[in-house]
C-alpha cells in the first residue's frame, strides 16, 4: 500500500496525542486506531501498524517512570510474564476465530460498571501495601487476563492495568500508572509479532508513527508523575467514556444505515 502526506498529516499528530493520553491514564488506541483508519488502512493493517507504533510509546513511557522511581519493577515483570501470552494467543484467535462483536457486547456490559464504579471512587486511595508472593501472583494474572483483553479488544488497556493494581494489588495510582506500562509494552509486543507473522504492518507509515508515539509517551508519562494520583483518575475516568461512547457507536450505527 502506498503512503502519502495525508495520511502522515492525519495519523502522526494523533498518535502523538494519543500515546500522551495513553502514558497517563490508558485509553489510546481510542485515538490511534480511528487515525490508521481514517488515514485509508484496512483494519488489520491499521490493527497491526497501530501496534508497532504504542509499543515504542509504553517503552519510553515504562523507561521515564523507572528513571523516577514510579515502577515496581519486580511485580511488573509478573504482569509482563502473564501480558505476553494473553495477548498473542488473543490475537491470534481474534484473527482466526472469533468476531469482534461478541467482544464489543461484553465490554458494552461491563464498561457501564467500571464507570460507575469510577464516579463513585474517583477520589478514593486503596491501602498502599506491601509487595508479598501474593502480590506477585495477582500480577501475573492480571497481566494475562488484560494482556488477553488487549490482544483481543485493545482501547483502555493500560486504565485496566490501574485499576486493578490500585485495587487488588495494594499499590498507589502513580506507581499503579508506571507499574501498568511494561505490561502494556509486553501485550503490545505480543501481538504485534503475530501482526508480523501475517503481514499486517505498513512500515512506511509506522516507522515515523514511532517516533511521534515515542515522544507522546515521554512527556506523557512525566505530566503523570507531575500532576500525581487524582490527575490521573480523572483522565482513566474519560478514557473508560470515551470507550462506552465509541462501543455504542459501533453498536448502532451499522443498524441505522441498514
């Protein structure tokens, strides 16, 4: 496929903004994967180019929060031991087996509840614990479990990851934000080397669309750890509607023009 200067007007800007966002709070592939799309590209060449560009945005986003000392580097490394297998076998089965509307009807149930949830606990801060064995665990199946989620949906990834680390894994939402970035590296990884496999990536467009991401990530992840916890809850918060409003779009639209 042939790339020209509209559609590196269209998808590099958005990128940009969209591993920003990501690197905060989850949630940027609801920007950067409308972009590929609006730029021409078919949806698993727009699917597999998308990944090759956010895995250079949650690599500089992953190295900023290690420089500061927002990552707990050990029970990342669980959630990237269980993100890596979940996502490639998710993507492999979305690309073989199943429909993607199964997945756009269980998210349009559940994201409703995790909304409402967040409105309620916007402001809350869960007991910051200590990293045990147990901890350890409920990382490596958080990292697959969302890792899966990301191989096989994909939009509010990394707000998953916090939520869950803030929830179940006793830790504080900055280090919960720079905690979820390996994990979300490694799922984004895993499947993009199924993209590969099947050819699905355009490098003339994803090549300069890391670099925009790479640099969206860096001040995106330094704004998180500027602004702190509550910045960031609100910014998951709008990223888990943003969701909701573009699952009811692809939900009825088709049925209205039909």
């Amino acid at each position: 496929m042939e790339v020209t200067f509209t559609m590196y007007l269209i998808v590099l800007p958005l990128v940009f903004l969209a591993a920003f966002i990501d690197a905060i709070g989850g949630g940027g592939g609801l920007i950067s994967l409308p972009a590929y799309y609006l730029a021409g590209l078919p949806p698993k060449l727009a699917a597999g180019t998308n990944k090759m560009s956010a895995c250079f945005g949650s690599f500089t986003a992953t190295l900023t929060f290690l420089k500061k000392g927002k990552l707990l580097l050990l029970p990342s490394l669980f959630a990237v031991a269980g993100a890596l297998p979940g996502a490639f076998i998710a993507t492999e089965i979305v690309k073989k087996l199943l429909s993607e509307e199964t997945v756009r009807l269980i998210m349009f149930i559940l994201l409703p509840l995790v909304a409402v949830f967040m409105v309620i606990r916007r402001n809350k801060e869960y007991p910051v614990k200590p990293v045990t064995r147990k901890t350890m665990l409920q990382c490596f199946f958080i990292g697959l479990g969302v890792g899966f989620y990301d191989g096989f949906f994909g939009p509010g990834t990394g707000t998953f990851y916090i939520l869950l680390f803030t929830r179940f894994c006793g830790m504080e939402t900055v280090s919960a934000s720079g905690s979820a970035k390996p994990a979300n590296f490694a799922s984004n990884v895993a499947s993009l080397t199924s993209y590969l496999f099947g050819g699905h990536v355009l490098f003339a467009l994803a090549l300069p669309a890391m670099v925009c991401s790479s640099i969206g990530g860096i001040l995106g992840s330094r704004m998180a750890i500027k602004k702190g916890a509550k910045f960031i809850r609100y910014i998951m918060l709008i990223v888990v509607f943003m969701i909701l409003v573009k699952l009811v779009i692809d939900w009825f639209w088709p049925n209205l023009l039909s």
